[in-house]
C-alpha cells in the first residue's frame, strides 16, 4: 500500500511541479533572470575594458616610452599610444555592441518563440 501512495505522490508532484515551472518561468525570465542578465552583461562590458586596458592607456597617453624623455619621443609615444587607444575603442565598441545585441536577444526571445508557435 505505502509504494502504491508513494508513487501516486511521486506522479502527483511530479505533474504539479512541471505545471508550476512553465507557469511561473515568464515571471522569472523578466524578473530575477533579467537581472542577472543584465549584471551579465555589465560584467562581460567592464572585464572587456579591463582586459583592453584602457584605462591604463588613457592615463598613460602623456608619458613618454621607455623613459625617453626627448620632445622626438614624446611625440612618437604619443602617436603610438594614440593609435592603439583608437584601435582598442573600436574593439570595445565592437564588443559592446554584441554584448547588448544578446542582452537584446535574451529579451525578445519568448515573445519571437510564442509568436512563432502561434503562427505555424
């Protein structure tokens, strides 16, 4: 008798809990999963600016390359840095991009994929 229950309850639970997550999951995907998307991406943002260095960069522009101190390589350092600051914000635009196009993509997915079922 008592695996003849257990396995009603099993089922029982089983079912609801299927039932309970489909009904609930559009809640979650545009409360909490939202957010932790969207933490996500401003984390992928900032460890792209950190691994460009541009911070580092920028601060640097000024300072002359290995301790040259003469107005030819002040110049030099300056355009070398300059250009490697552009190149690097090109990146990090570029990636910025792809990272709110999914950002933008997590939160049009439901919506496409319903309006697809509805329409087949």
């Amino acid at each position: 008798m008592k695996s003849n229950s257990f396995a009603v309850s099993l089922v029982k639970y089983s079912i609801i809990g299927t039932i309970k997550h489909f009904v609930f999951w559009p809640l979650w995907w545009y409360s909490n999963g939202l957010f932790y998307a969207l933490k996500s991406t401003g984390r992928r943002i900032r460890n792209t600016w950190k691994s460009l260095a541009l911070g580092i960069w920028l601060q640097n522009i000024f300072r002359p390359m290995y301790g040259q101190y003469d107005i030819a390589s002040r110049i030099i350092s300056f355009f070398m840095r300059f250009v490697q600051i552009i190149f690097r914000l090109i990146i990090m635009i570029f990636l910025t991009v792809i990272f709110v196009a999914l950002f933008i993509f997590y939160i049009a997915l439901p919506p496409a994929t319903v309006w697809l079922i509805i329409k087949q």
